[in-house]
C-alpha cells in the first residue's frame, strides 16, 4: 500500500531493505562521517579557523582600549575620503581594537602583510557585521563582546570592511577601510 | 451540531466535518499571508535590483520585515497546521478532538498575525524577521508573534491528540501512515521550536515595555535561532512527508522501506534541532567544540536522513512506475512520468532544487570554517529560497493543486496555467536562489538597502559580476513574483467561482480504514532502481566538488586563529 495508508505489512520493521537502497545508505553515512572529520582537520592543519577568545566588556572599557591604541600608534590623520579618521600603524603583534559603531568603522589601521595582530572586535550599540572585501570575510559583532582574533594579511592592498547586520537606516553608509602594506613601504 | 464525515468521491479520502472546515481556513489565511509576503517580496527585489532601486531606505527595510514574517512564520505555518489536520484526522479517519479549541487556536493565530502586519507597517518596527536586539520594536510587534505561536503550539497538541482519538477508537490497523509519522515529527520539532521562541520572545516583549533593562545579544540569538532555524526543520519535516504523499497519490507509490524512510525520520527528532547553531558559527563567545558538533547535526546525521530521503522518495516513484511496465532503460520511467499534473511537476521540482540548490549549499554554509565566506551575505537568502520556497513553498503549492477538488470541493479554473505554473515558478525561483549565491560568494551583504553605498566617504566597489547577478535577481525574482500572484488569482478565483463539485456521501460514523490481506506467500520482489541510483550519484558528485572548491577558496584567505 501507499505512504498514505498504514503499512501492509503489520511487521515492517522485518522487511529486508532494498540492495541499492542499502548501498546509498552506506554511501550517504561515508560522505557524512567525511564531512564532520573535515571541520575537526581543518582546525588541526588549516589556516583560517575563528578564534573562541572572548571577553564580557563594556562599551565605556572597550573605547578607552581603543582610544589607547589609537593615542599611541596614530601616524597621520586621514583626508575626507577617510572621514578624517586616525589612520594608526600599530607594529606587528600588538593588540588592535575595532570600533562597530552607528554608522562607521573606526579607526582605520595600517597593517603589514604577513604579520600577525591581534584584532579585536566589539559595537558601541546594536550589532554590526564585519565584512571584510575583497577578502570576504564575514564576522557576526556585539555589543558588550570583545572578540580577539588573530589575523595575518597574505595580501597587500586596500581593503574595505562592509557592515552587513542591519544596523538601522544609514546600514549601507557603513564602510570602513584597513590598508595592508609590504614590509619597508 | 454533530460532526459528519464524507468520502470524497474523487480521491477516497474521508473527511470529518470539523478537521475539513479547519483544514479549509487554515489554507486560506496562509494563501493570504503569502498574498502580503508576495506583494512584499517585489518590493524587495525591485530595491535590490541596482537598476531599478524602487524604495526608499525606511520603506524598504520595513518591507523586508514584511516579507520575512509573511513568508517564514505566517504563510508556512498555517499551511502547515492544515497538513497536520489532514495527516491525524483525514489519513486515519477519525474525529478530530477538542474542535472549538483548535478554532481558538486558529483565531489565536491570525489575530496574532494582525497584529505583528500592523506593527510592521506602522513603521517602526522594522527589526527584520529576526528581531535582534538590542534594536527595539513596538511590543505588540512581539505580542502577535507570540500568540502567533501559542495558536500554533495548541494545533500541535490537538494534533497528538486526534492520534490518540484514532487509536483508541481504532479507526486504522497497524502502524499509522508514513505521512502521517512525517507529519509526527514536523509536530514534534515544531513544539521545540515554538517553546524555543516563547522563551526568547517573552522576556524580549518585557523588555520592549520597559520591564527589564538589557537582553544580551548573544544570548538572544543562540536561544531566538531554536525558533528560527528549527521552524525551518519543521519545513523540511513536513514537504518531506508531502512528497511521500504526492508520490502516493499520484503514482500509488508505495515506500522502498518503511523501516528506512521512518529511521530516517527519527533522525530528524533527534538532530534537526541542533541546526540552530549555523546562524551563530561565526559570533563570538561560543566554543569551537560546541560549533563543530551543533553545526553539523551531531556527526551530519540529519544531512544523512535528508539524503535517504531524497533518494527513497524518487526510487518509490521508479519502483511504482517499473511495475506498471515503464521499464526501458534508466529513465523511461521518469520520462513517461506525468510531467503536466502540477502536483507532480511540483513536486519534482520541489525534490530536486531542494537537494541540488539548497541542500548543497546548506551544507557547505554550514560547515563551521566555511561560514565565515557567507555569513550574513545574500549567499544566505540564496540558500533559503531554494529550501523555503523551492523546496517548501513549491511543495505546498502543489498540493494545493490536489486539495482545490477535494478538500474545496471546486473545479481548478484555468487548468491551462496549472501545467505551465511549476515550472515558471519552480525553475524562476532555481535561477533566483542561484544568482543570489552567486552575488553572495562575491561578499555582497544581505538586507541592504544600496550595494552602491550612496553616501559612503569610503565605498567599496563590487566587482561587476556583483551587479549583473543582482540584476538577474530582480529579473527572475520578478518573473517568479508575477507568476506566484497568478498562482494565487487562480486559485483564490477557483474557490470562489470554480464550478463546485459532488461532495460525496455524508456519514454520521467513520468507516474505519482495513487493509487488504497480505498477499499469500508474501509480496513480490519490489523491481531494483538504478536510474534513482544513477541520479543519486550524480547529486553526491556535485556536493563533494562543490564543497572542496570552496575549502579551497577558504584556504587563500587570511591567516586566522
């Protein structure tokens, strides 16, 4: 009978499964399995994996940490295609803090390729999204979150963080800018 | 009045007075919510067409709200609702129980329903679909969505409770019907979904009347994403059980395996829900551990199921049409198989965009790296039309087509369109789902309003192809817009002045259901079927490469840790 009606057989549970049936099956179960290792190997030899460090912040503690950063390592200010935001050129390694804020990213960083820093992230309001092009690279923000991820740029360029959680009415303003530099530039 | 049951003389199903008036109005308020999700859409895909840019920023996000809560919770889950009253009271032809409950529960619904429309489009709550705080709505934009849900948890249990009227009235022999323990597990995952969504939604109405101070973010979103993804699951549960249905009834398809097709399904139960995770894969404060087996429905035990699904569906419809003699070659079968019934079309559509386009990408996405190339672009909405509308959606329509005659009781007007609609639709819908993917892999970012950053000191350039696939999105999303609101004429115009039909013999008791006495010396050997098999295999060729390409992709970024 039909799948619309109860099963013909009373004891159903008995009926041998079909050969070709059986051979999916097994083969759908394989791929599965595969899939899974692929995630835990990727972390173990792979190279792009989203760091778990996290902290519980405030958006006051978070700015001033910002700020800090931007005091210190600021080498000239931007001109209006740069929102007259500090450009800062932190040295390789350091702790560098990202402002997700109604309707910017802020400051803009000058990195160098191949060097690794600390980039962390958090909002000063709703959340925002940190999309990084051309890379794309797509990071969920929150407020009262300071998320600590490790980024070493492979490319020169100029690069463009696109926020993409709605964010309110200005949403589509909201484009920041990182530069990464070759060494000696 | 006492409740009557009538067979219908064109199907043989037999309905109680109560589930069939339900099931009728329940059909109706989802046709109208995806009237309003409809209109919505085009104003969605005429904004995001960059040529065409209809609406202004404030209008065009409260549309999108619209469109979201329209389509996703509204349209899907009354129609929902009337499979589960089919699936108890219609398959195992019995009474329904508690009726004036479940009518409380449907006014519950759409009252909520109202109300959350009028919250959206007085304009200011436009907070998505999604609602994340800390960004506030109005709370009676919250309020409708939680009556909303209490209505449809009430159907739930009437649901579980018209099993139990058939059981103790013994109205059916053995076990209940295949769609019907689909439709089980689509009750059962949604009852976790909708306590899921009170759970986050009550304190977030509280909060929106000032009644408790911050609702933290994270939090929210792990919790909202029960309700979020795993009424999707819901989705998946119930157009699973509507394809064994169209399969039955229109070819007598009989199950390759009751044993594997319900295994499969209890999978369903015991992993879909974990599902949740793939919204919030790339946040932070949540532990790789707990991403990677979340993520993955524990070890991909769902993916499994749904990948038993998809080929036990097909090889039940290869089986019934090797036994009517459709057996040269591979595909004879499929070939002679009636591609102009729309229920059928439908349905085979509906299978095949669901595997291909949104199972396939569904997965690459979900893999806990992987995300990081697509959160929160339009690779994201790409994936979800092609498994809510697609493979929902199309489904549902489909069946609408069957339940016109017998569960309206009306002739289909215009039964011409019927044949072309599945495809124009359907495979509209395919091009759709596959530009936006293809936008999406190029970083453009979903609900927004101007991918040209109007006003941005610091725009970003797309690359050209960016806007040519978001071009060909407003070309085929329109097409598909047009072809769904025909859909929705014919058959709005088909109950209203379709000729009406013989209803049948009316009944004051049910006629239990018996089943033919096993066949002595048991059944005959089922023929095998290699062309599901070939179709199989070719599936399983285009996921594995289509997934390496993208670790691939993944591997020329950044170093991350």
């Amino acid at each position: 009978m039909s799948a619309i009606l109860p099963p013909s057989e009373r004891m159903w549970w008995n009926q041998p499964i079909d050969k070709l049936e059986f051979i999916w099956i097994a083969i759908a179960l394989v791929w599965s399995l595969v899939m899974f290792a692929m995630m835990i190997w990727w972390h173990i030899y792979g190279n792009q994996n989203l760091a778990n460090e996290t902290y519980k912040t405030t958006k006051e503690m978070y700015a001033a940490k910002a700020q800090a950063v931007v005091d210190q390592y600021t080498v000239r200010t931007g001109d209006d295609t740069e929102k007259q935001f500090p450009i800062v050129k932190p040295p390789a390694g350091s702790d560098i803090y990202l402002i997700g804020r109604l309707w910017d990213w802020w400051p803009i960083y000058e990195l160098e390729q191949g060097k690794t820093y600390k980039l962390h992230l958090s909002t000063m309001d709703y959340m925002h999204g940190f999309s990084l092009q051309p890379q794309n690279i797509n990071i969920q923000v929150h407020p009262n979150y300071d998320h600590v991820i490790k980024i070493t740029p492979n490319q020169a360029g100029t690069y463009s963080i696109v926020c993409n959680e709605y964010c309110g009415i200005g949403h589509h303003t909201m484009v920041g800018r990182m530069y990464v530099k070759k060494g000696g530039e | 009045m006492a409740t009557t049951y009538r067979i219908c003389p064109r199907s043989g199903l037999q309905f109680n007075s109560d589930a069939e008036k339900l099931m009728r109005w329940h059909a109706v308020a989802g046709v109208l919510s995806l009237l309003v999700g409809g209109i919505m859409a085009l104003g969605v895909i005429l904004t995001r067409w960059p040529a065409v840019k209809l609406l202004e920023a404030d209008t065009f996000y409260m549309v999108l709200t619209a469109h979201g809560l329209n389509m996703l919770i509204f349209w899907i889950i009354f129609f929902e609702m009337a499979v589960l009253l089919f699936a108890s009271s219609t398959l195992l032809r019995c009474r329904l129980a508690m009726p004036r409950l479940a009518w409380f529960s449907f006014w519950l619904m759409a009252i909520g329903a109202v109300m959350t429309n009028i919250a959206v489009f007085q304009g200011e709550s436009s907070v998505m679909f999604t609602s994340y705080v800390p960004m506030m709505a109005k709370p009676h934009f919250y309020l409708g969505i939680i009556l909303f849900a209490v209505g449809a948890l009430l159907t739930c249990f009437i649901f579980l409770g018209t099993l139990v009227v058939a059981k103790s009235e013994k109205t059916y022999e053995g076990s209940v019907p295949l769609v019907t323990f689909g439709a089980l597990t689509a009750c059962i995952i949604a009852i976790f979904t909708i306590a899921s969504g009170a759970i986050i939604l009550i304190p977030t109405l509280l909060w929106s009347l000032g009644y408790i101070r911050e609702i933290d973010s994270l939090m929210y979103r792990t919790v909202w994403w029960a309700l979020g993804h795993s009424s999707q699951q819901v989705n998946v549960s119930a157009h699973v059980a509507i394809w064994y249905a169209i399969a039955a009834i229109v070819f007598g398809a009989k199950p390759m395996s009751e044993k594997v097709s319900r295994t499969a399904y209890f999978l369903y139960i015991l992993f879909l829900q974990l599902a949740s995770a793939h919204h919030i894969l790339s946040d932070p404060g949540l532990g790789s551990e707990w991403k990677v087996v979340n993520t993955s429905y524990f070890m991909y035990f769902a993916v499994f199921a749904s990948m038993i699904h998809g080929m036990t569906v097909p090889g039940a419809i290869e089986q019934a049409q090797r036994l009517k003699g459709y057996n040269k070659g591979l595909f004879e079968w499929l070939r002679k198989a009636p591609w102009g019934n729309p229920a059928f079309s439908s349905m085979f559509l509906s299978l095949v965009g669901f595997g291909f386009l949104g199972g396939i990408s569904g997965v690459m996405m979900g893999a806990e790296q992987l995300n990081m190339l697509i959160h929160n672009t339009i690779y994201v909405p790409g994936h979800f039309h092609a498994t809510v509308v697609i493979g929902t959606t199309l489904a549902f329509m489909g069946l609408t087509y069957f339940l016109v005659p017998v569960l309206f009781k009306r002739e289909l007007l215009f039964p011409g369109y019927a044949k072309i609609f599945p495809y124009l639709f359907g495979l509209s819908m395919y091009m759709v789902a596959l530009v936006m993917m293809g936008a999406g892999t190029l970083g453009v970012a979903r609900r927004h309003w101007d991918m040209s950053f109007a006003g941005a000191p610091m725009a970003y350039e797309w690359p050209g192809a960016a806007y040519l696939m978001m071009g060909l999105t407003g070309i085929f999303g329109t097409i598909a817009c047009v072809s769904g609101g025909l859909w929705i004429l014919q058959i709005v115009f088909s109950l209203l002045f379709g000729k009406k039909l013989e209803e049948g013999e009316k009944l004051s008791m049910p006629i239990p259901l018996t089943l033919p006495a096993p066949t002595p010396g048991g059944a005959a050997h089922p023929p095998a079927t290699p062309g599901t098999m070939v179709l199989a295999l070719i599936f399983l060729t285009a996921f594995i490469l289509y997934y390496f390409v993208n670790w691939k992709y993944l591997s020329s970024l950044w170093g991350m840790a």
